[in-house]
C-alpha cells in the first residue's frame, strides 16, 4: 500500500486570510455605529449653526426696526401711509384704479336688485345670488 502525504500548506494560507476576514469583519461591526452617530451629530451641530445665523440676522434686522420706530418722524409717516392720517388744514386724495371702473357700475345695480322689506337674512342671499350672476 502506497501511502500518500497530505499537503496542509494551500488550506494554512486560506485559513489565515479567513481568520483576518473574520477580525476585520467584526472590528468593522464594532466600529460602524459609533461612526454613524458621529456623522449624524456633526449634520445635526451644521443644521444648528445655519438655525443659530438665521436667528441672528433676524434680531439685527429687528433691532433696526426697533431704531426705526424710536424716531418721531418715522412714526408719522408711517401713520400717514398705513392708517392714512393727515394733520389739520390738509386733504387726502386716494387714488383707485381706473380698472375697477366695470366692476363699481356691476356692484350699484346689484345694490338697486335687493329687496327692500324683507328679513337682513334674506336680502343678504338675495345680495350673494345677485353678486355671483354676471
């Protein structure tokens, strides 16, 4: 009977290179959530930062404002333009356009189609329905 040697050399190297795959492999298991968190927490300190410059362009432009309505004459002309106020011994003249000229003409004869005597409730729909027909 012949005997034959066996050759463990090609299965050693194979084994190595599994036992290396296995480390690595575990080492990245262990590795990858705390890089994960560490990705996810430096996104969350970037979003906080852009929150925290909006935040502070908002307060310098309000304290500008706040400068604004600290003076006399400011405060006046805004009066003048927002709530129309004119001082004594002036007039006021407020422009309409000339486009909404058709649209007044519509809206007396609606007023001249409501019916007089009736319930407020009542001339309310009739106002509604009249409005909605052209």
């Amino acid at each position: 009977m012949a005997r034959r040697s066996l050759n463990f050399n090609g299965q050693r190297g194979s084994g190595r290179s599994l036992t290396v795959f296995i480390i690595l492999f575990v080492l990245a298991l262990t590795i990858a959530p705390p890089v994960k968190h560490y990705f996810t927490q430096r996104a969350q300190i970037n979003s906080l930062r852009s929150q925290l410059h909006a935040n502070d362009q908002a307060l310098r432009e309000a304290r500008k404002e706040l400068l604004l309505w600290q003076d006399p004459e400011y405060i006046k002309s805004q009066a003048r333009e927002r709530l129309h106020f004119v001082l004594p011994g002036e007039r006021q003249y407020i422009v309409i356009e000339s486009g909404n000229q058709g649209n007044s003409t519509n809206g007396a004869q609606v007023a001249n189609n409501i019916p007089t005597g009736q319930p407020w409730y009542t001339r309310l729909v009739a106002s509604i329905t009249e409005a909605g027909n052209p």
